[in-house]
C-alpha cells in the first residue's frame, strides 16, 4: 500500500500551508491602487528605477466623479477666453 504525501486536512508537509491559502494577501491600499488602474481612475505618470534597482512608480487621478460642467470645461479646453467672451456678445 503506497502512502499519500499529503495529511488528510489538505495541508502540505513541507511548509504546513493549505494550497487555498496561498493568494497574497492584500492591504486596502493595494486594493485601491488596483481598482483605481483597472478603472482608469489612476494612471501612471512616472516610472523610476535607481541604482539600486529599486522601482517608484508615480501614479496621478482622482477619485471625484466628473460633473457636467467639468465635461464642459473639457469641451472648451482649446477654446481662448476672448473667443467665448465673442460669442456671448454676438449672441
């Protein structure tokens, strides 16, 4: 009769971890910053990587939903403030 490796609670001898257990745990930052990329909400501006191969990573959004006028100020972006002040007057 051959033995089984494994105990009877699903765990492994060698390092006594349930193979369901082992997904990293997350904090509620890292949470946030997966959400915010995956949403679009945070983009990455910069990337730096030093000597010592250590990695910053410069994320830049916001959470704030966007209001109608902030659609509008999007919309007028390559518009001149005398141009708009001529178009009101020549209404």
């Amino acid at each position: 009769m051959r033995k089984n490796n494994n105990n009877s609670n699903g765990k492994n001898k060698k390092n006594g971890k349930s193979k369901k257990n082992s997904l990293p745990k997350l904090s509620p930052a890292q949470i946030a910053v997966i959400v915010g990329i995956l949403t679009n909400a945070l983009e990455v501006n910069s990337v730096l990587v030093d000597k010592d191969q250590k990695v910053q990573v410069l994320l830049e959004g916001s959470i704030r939903k966007k209001t109608k006028a902030d659609k509008v100020a999007e919309e007028l972006d390559d518009i001149s403030v005398s141009d708009l002040i001529e178009a009101y007057i020549l209404r």
